[in-house]
C-alpha cells in the first residue's frame, strides 16, 4: 500500500467509521442519522457566507499566486547533491560494500561521509580525534555478539579489522586505523564486505586524508516543486483557527503531498491537514450518503462533511475537491467554531490562486 493511499483510507476511514481513526461512534448509520447530523451540522455553523463575512477569514490569507503544476504533481523534484567526499571517491566509497544496490552520497563533511541505499545499508567513513572518539572495537555490530578484531598490517597505525559472529561465522563489517592522532573508521550495515574491499577503502582514505579540502557539513536534499507547508503560513491558518505560535502552533509534512498544522493537545487540540491524493480515492458520492453537502464553485466537483462534536469527540469538517486527475482534502478538526466555513475559506483560497 503507497503512503498516498494510507492517507486516503485516513481521510475517507475518519468520516466512514470513527473507531477507524481513534473515535467511538459509528458514522455509518440510517439516513435518518444523516440527516440528523447534517441539520446539527447547519444549525451549529449557519451560513459559510456569513461567518466569512463577519470574520473577515480570507482577509488573514495570502493571495500570492501558486504554480498550478506543481500543486498538482506535475512539476520534477530537484534534487541537491552534496560537494564530493573530501577523503573518498564515490567509486570507493561504493565498491566497499558487494552489492548491486545503487548507494548514494547523502552526507559529508571533514568528520564523517556516508553513502546508502536507505537507513537500513549503508558505507560511513567517519574521522575523529584519536584521543576522545569511542574505539571501534566497542561498536558491536550485533550487541550479543562482541566482535572478533583482527589487526591488519596497516594503513596507518592500529589497523585492524572486525567480524561479527552472531550466525556462527566470522562475517567482516568494519576497519580502523589511527593516523595522525585520527581514528578512522570504515563501517558498513546491511550489506557484504570483505577484507579487500576494506583494505582499498581504507588506503585510499590514508592517502587523501593529508590534504583533504576543508568542507561543510551538508546532506543531500531532495526539494519538491511545492512545499504544501509554504501554501499557507503557519500565522495565516493560526489566524484562522485561532491559534498562535505561542500555543505550540506548527506545520509538517503529510503523506506524499500535504501538511498538517496542529496546535494544543487533548480538549484544546486542533488541526488543519491538507492533501493531494488522485481522484476516486474518497467517494464523493459516498460522502453524500452519509451527509455531506455539495459545494459549488469549487473545482470539477467538491463536498463538504461535518460531524458536530460529541460525547468528548472534538467535531471535524472535510472537504473534498476533485480537479481533473487529481483530488484534494482539508480537513478541519478539534475546538475551531464553524469548521465547515473556515474549511471553504481555505478551499476557495487555494483554488483562487492557480
């Protein structure tokens, strides 16, 4: 299952059934509990037209134009390389470790450069100072299984080399030596090594060392085209839903496309989330079997759910827009007033700006 489609089923599982996202009372009930809810719904919120009036909502949001491409996925990521490791070459750094995974250079510096697949294999290369780092013996691979160390003739001074044993055989996984009062070491997770490959790094790393350039830390960064989090300030929502920075207010990245702003934790919590997912991942028709309302104005097609809050459940309004392929939700929960109008503020906004 994609990250995209876990949030949909979210998204959709928070109107469908509330146990499904922490909540106890089934949503899914007779029409007459539909119907029900969404009069409970109107006469709680009243107009959209005329909160947004009275409020002056869309006064606090910005009207700079947004890249409709990018909004919409459209647009490439760019990717940020890093400056080239100052005491080992890519090809090196790779041929470490036998594999026929692509590992990329994702991080460097004078101290420590690393090369990976994922977390989980990876070639780090780390110099520090002989006389604090922590010996490389006492970094277990497997912490029930201390390491067998065999020294080596060199490079450098203490050079040796160790092998976890925790499946009975003696399996390589890292060398160190010491060099001009540095500890270097070589240390590979996840992946097969051997004495050789080790022994290559490591000569390869004596030799530059010397001279290496002096170079920033820095990581690779992978930059979307759109930031979600960048849509709106964390001050423009916090105007709209009440809350400041002073309150814990702040945004993060959800999902594969979208950001959620929250602030406050239990009866004070509230969230705006919003998202981009493809169309047909929420039913819409759905949405209005169970009490939705259809928006005009937004979009191909675009409905509003509101549940009203009960029984220590804080109430939350969604809103889903389908445009073309593609299909987009906010999602308004916790102690916010009208969260349908402030739902369709955000919504309209959003739309008005592509």
């Amino acid at each position: 299952m994609t990250f995209r489609n876990a949030f949909a089923l979210c998204a959709l599982g928070t109107v469908l059934t509330l146990t499904a996202c922490g909540n106890e009372t089934s949503a899914t009930g007779s029409a007459d509990q539909s119907a029900s809810l969404s009069q409970q719904a109107e006469s709680a919120e009243g107009s959209a037209d005329d909160h947004v009036s009275e409020q002056g909502l869309s006064a606090a949001l910005p009207t700079t134009p947004l890249n409709r491409d990018a909004l919409f996925g459209l647009v490439a990521e760019t990717v940020k390389e890093t400056a080239p490791c100052p005491f080992l070459s890519d090809t090196t750094a790779v041929a470490t470790a036998e594999t026929n995974y692509v590992l990329v250079r994702r991080e460097v510096s004078n101290e420590e450069c690393r090369w990976s697949r994922n977390a989980g294999f990876s070639v780090v290369v780390s110099v520090a100072s002989a006389a604090t780092a922590t010996p490389l013996k006492d970094r277990d691979y497997n912490l029930d299984a201390p390491p067998v160390v065999k020294g080596q003739p060199g490079p450098g001074d203490a050079a040796f080399i160790l092998y976890d044993t925790a499946w009975e055989k003696e399996r390589p996984y890292a060398m160190g030596f010491e060099q001009d009062e540095k500890l270097v070491t070589i240390f590979v997770t996840g992946l097969e090594t051997d004495p050789v490959r080790l022994a290559a790094t490591a000569e390869e790393v004596a030799a530059k060392l010397p001279t290496a350039p002096t170079t920033e830390k820095q990581f690779r960064e992978i930059v979307p085209a759109l930031e979600f989090c960048e849509i709106w300030s964390d001050e423009s929502v916090g105007s709209m839903i009440g809350a400041t920075p002073e309150d814990g207010l702040h945004s993060a990245v959800y999902g594969a496309a979208g950001c959620k702003w929250s602030s406050g934790y239990g009866a004070n919590a509230k969230s705006v989330t919003l998202a981009r997912y493809g169309q047909g991942d929420t039913s819409l028709d759905r949405m209005l079997e169970i009490g939705g309302e259809a928006i005009s104005g937004l979009g191909d097609r675009a409905v509003v759910l509101t549940r009203v809050a009960s029984d220590g459940y804080l109430g939350d309004s969604a809103i889903w827009v389908d445009v073309g392929e593609h299909q987009f939700n906010i999602t308004l929960s916790g102690t916010i007033p009208n969260h349908a109008a402030v739902a369709e503020t955000l919504a309209r906004n959003l739309f008005s700006r592509i």
